[in-house]
C-alpha cells in the first residue's frame, strides 16, 4: 500500500490570471520574493481535481494516519491521498477551504509563522499575500497546521535555502518558533521551504523529535520510503485531469 503527497501552494481564476507572470509575495517578514508559476492552479482545475476525487470515492488522510502508517506499521484506507498547501496564501480560504468543506476533505497546510499577517488583508489575485492566524484558525474543520519554518522560508539562489545555510542551533531556534504559535497541530511534522535541505537538517529534525518531513520530490510513499524524506507532487497550472490522475492512480 502506497499513498501520494499533493502539493499546492496558489489558486487563481483563470479569468483574473495570467499565465507566466510570476506573482511578488506580500508578508510580514521583510522578505521580498515571487512565486513562480508553475506553483499556481486554476480555480477551475481545482474544482475538477476535487470532484474526481470525491466521486472516485478518495480518502483524504489525516497526518495522524500517516504517522501511524510508519510507526505502527497500520494500513492505510484503499486510495489514499495526502492533500498539503504551502505557505497559507489567501487563496487557501479564498478558493480551496470552500470545496474542500463542501466534499468533506481533510488537508494539511504548512505555516511559515513569521509570514502570516497580523490584519486581514482583501484578497488581491495580482499578489501572493498571506493570511492571519485568525483566519487559519476560521478553516480548522478542514486543515491542520504544520511547521514551515519561522523565518528561514527564504533563499540565496534557486538552490540554497536558509535553512541549508544556517548552524543547526539556529535552525533549531527557528523551528522552535513556529511549533510556538497556538494554532500548529502537529508540531512533528516539517516541510522543506522550497524542497530544498541538507542532510544534517534531516538528522537535526529527528535529533528534535521530528516524526514526517516532506520535501517536494514527486513520486509516491510507501513503507520503504523515509518518513522524513516523503514525497509530494506539485500540481500544475496546466496539469489535465488526465494527468492529474496519473499522478495518484
């Protein structure tokens, strides 16, 4: 039994979005960076994304069940899918919290603490802007929240993060506060920022108590798979419903 990681970061309207441009992140870190395209879904996409799994009769895991499948060896539900968002932009609430709620889907979003704004902000397609805790904690029926770092969801060039950069006591600090804000569920469980790590961050997230660590790698995770190494698979702008389901069949 094997199960696949999806992982989305940002949702558009197809009509309030232009494919290629990339969007400039808005957050309360003094960080400046654009997420790029290929990081974006159509709302519309989505919507098709989500009734196939509903009417195919999916089952939306819970990290709770995944821990379980690694450390008490327990198997998982027949067509099992681990939906996962990053970095908790608006259109998590905006497009994603509304279907998921609708077709009763769990998800997983991962929170850059440092990130999330401390006032609502109106939605505005032609940005990247992050939510409020208080907003995050309004979707709690439907995700739960993981550690995506504090404030090292940052980069040097397209392959050197923060996290690979800094000492490990800093990094170590770093991870400790984002596990200090109230609404992190599970505060055992990591995204890489980017997908990018080195393996002495590895070795320092289990040293910490770490028990899933998810990269952005495709493919799929089963038994042989390293808990703190898991697999997820973007999903693309243009991706098709063909291939969409490719990617979890």
């Amino acid at each position: 039994m094997s199960f696949t990681a999806l992982m989305y970061h940002e949702i558009r309207s197809k009509e309030t979005y232009e494919f290629g441009l990339p969007s400039p992140i808005e957050v309360r870190q003094k960080y400046e960076d654009q997420l790029p395209p290929p990081l974006f879904v159509s709302a519309e996409d989505f919507a098709i994304q989500m009734e196939y799994l509903y009417q195919n009769h999916y089952h939306t895991l819970t990290l709770d069940e995944v821990k379980s499948y690694y450390d008490q060896q327990e198997a998982l539900p027949e067509k099992s899918v681990l939906l996962t968002f990053d970095d908790c932009y608006q259109s998590l609430s905006f497009f994603a919290y509304p279907i998921l709620k609708q077709y009763n889907f769990h998800a997983v979003s991962f929170v850059v603490s440092g990130w999330l704004n401390e006032d609502r902000k109106p939605f505005t397609p032609e940005k990247s802007i992050c939510l409020t805790e208080a907003e995050l904690i309004d979707m709690n029926d439907v995700f739960e929240y993981a550690n995506h770092t504090d404030q090292f969801h940052t980069r040097t060039g397209t392959a050197v993060s923060k996290v690979m950069e800094a000492a490990d006591d800093e990094f170590s600090q770093d991870l400790d506060r984002c596990n200090a804000i109230g609404i992190l569920d599970n505060r055992d469980v990591f995204a890489y920022p980017f997908g990018l790590y080195e393996e002495r961050n590895v070795d320092l997230l289990r040293k910490k108590g770490f028990r899933l660590a998810f990269t952005s790698q495709g493919g799929k995770n089963d038994k042989s798979t390293d808990p703190m190494l898991l697999k997820r698979n973007v999903v693309p702008y243009f991706l098709s419903l063909e291939g969409f389901k490719e990617i979890i069949e």
